[in-house]
C-alpha cells in the first residue's frame, strides 16, 4: 500500500491501547500518539517497521513505547484508518510479540472491512464509533 496523499484520516485506538494510554505519564502519551500519527503520514518511515502481513510497530524512541497496528485504506473514498491495537514499553516486547498472530489476524479483517465499505456505510461507521466510550478515536 502507498499513503493517498490527502486522504481524509482516523486513528483508532481500541480498548487495550486506551486503557494503556490511561496508565501512562504525559510525555510518553505524547510521544506514542505523535509517533501513531507520523505512522498514518508516512508508514514506510524509518521508525516504524512491518512485523507481519497486516501489523506494524510503531516505536517512539525517545520514551521507548511502542504501538502495533494496522494500516487500513479506502481509496475510493479517500481515507485512512491506523487501528492501534497495543501500546507497550520495550521491556515488555516479549509479551507483546507474543500476541502478534491474533493482532496480525485482526489486522486483516479490519483492513478488508475497511476497504470494502460504502460511503454512506463509512459516515454511520464514523458516527457510531465517537459514541465508543471505550474507544479513542481522532479523525483529520
């Protein structure tokens, strides 16, 4: 996949990362979230790497906080979705690799979710997931 240079984006953190951002101090919250933004810009960028067919790391270096996630297009409708589906420390990579298979398995219905949808399907998707509470989402 190549970024659709001016597409639309959203970043969706699900339940995990959300609770994990909860957890963590202001600089690393920033770090994390600026590092999964700069991801959705430029996934081929020198900090990110693809682990499997459909997850991606995404590595803030300056806090040693880490991301996997998947990088999903529309491009008939213009946009972009980064799914983040664990935010971790370094010290805990093993744990986190460990679940990779299921993130990876995720990843790809996410990404065929998401390509395959309509327009009108993409505006109620869009409007029903603000309303997740258990769910941050930020849409450019």
């Amino acid at each position: 996949m190549e970024t659709i240079y001016g597409a639309n984006r959203c970043v969706l953190y699900l339940e995990d990362p959300v609770e994990a951002l909860n957890t963590l101090d202001t600089s690393r919250e920033r770090g994390i979230t600026s590092a999964i933004e700069q991801f959705l810009d430029s996934p081929r960028g020198a900090f990110s790497k693809s682990i499997d067919t459909h997850l991606w790391q995404v590595r803030d270096l300056n806090t040693n906080t880490r991301a996997f996630t998947t990088w999903c297009q529309n491009e008939a409708l213009n946009v972009e979705l980064c799914v983040v589906h664990l935010i971790y420390e370094k010290q805990n990579e093993r744990d986190a690799f460990a679940q990779c298979a299921a993130f990876d398995a995720a990843g790809a219905e996410f990404q065929k979710a998401f390509a395959d949808r309509t327009e009108a399907e993409y505006a109620e998707w869009k409007s029903r997931i603000k309303d997740q509470a258990a769910y941050r989402v930020q849409f450019s």
